[in-house]
C-alpha cells in the first residue's frame, strides 16, 4: 500500500461514512491511488477531468453515468460534485492537481461524506 493508498483509507474509509475512494492525477489523466477493491474505468477517470474542465453545466442539468450507474446531480460547482442514485452517492472533489471521488451507500449521512471528503 502506497501513501495515498494509506491517506484514503484512514482519513476517509475509517470513518465508516465513505464506501470507497479514489484519487485521480489530473495531469498523467489516470487513477493514481484507490481503497482496496475500487477501480475506477480510464473512461470514467477521463469523464469526472472533463467534467470539470468543460462539462459542469451539463452534469449539473444531466447527472452523470460512473460504473454504468446514472447519478443525478445534486449540487455542483468548480470544485465539487455530489450525485446520488437509489444505491448511493458519489462525492467528487476537484482540487490543482488531483481529483478525489467517494462513494457512500444509501443509509449513510450524505452531508458527513461530503465533508470527510472535502477536509481531506
């Protein structure tokens, strides 16, 4: 385990508020670092960069397909995305130079993921 991979686990999956994270590398545009078991798809990865850099009205009035899961947006801006589907949420956080995404599952406290992840 790397020491991203160690960060995501005790800052974010210890808390038992997020499911799984991952860390992409807005510059090498790939997953740099994820919890065990979380892979994240190139496309995906490619998807939440441009998403950010191009697309944030669109996701904010379309939602967003991740995993071949559609989430509908539920709040959006330059630097952070929450989304939920009937399973869950994803929480995606943008920051210079890596963007963080979270997934919780329904029953947890949507409000505490967002902010374990925006603190991270």
């Amino acid at each position: 385990m790397n020491q991203l991979q160690a960060l995501l686990n005790d800052s974010l999956i210890r808390t038992k508020h997020v499911e799984n994270a991952a860390l992409i590398d807005i510059r090498e545009k790939k997953v740099c670092a994820s919890t065990f078991g979380f892979n994240v798809p190139p496309e995906n990865a490619l998807s939440l960069i441009y998403a950010f850099s191009k697309n944030l009205l669109q996701i904010r009035r379309g939602g967003l397909d991740f995993k071949q899961k559609y989430y509908k947006c539920v709040r959006a801006d330059e630097h952070s995305i929450y989304l939920q589907n009937p399973d869950g949420g994803l929480i995606v956080v943008k920051t210079k130079t890596f963007i963080l995404i979270a997934t919780y599952k329904v029953g947890m406290y949507p409000s505490v993921c967002v902010e374990a992840v925006e603190k991270l």
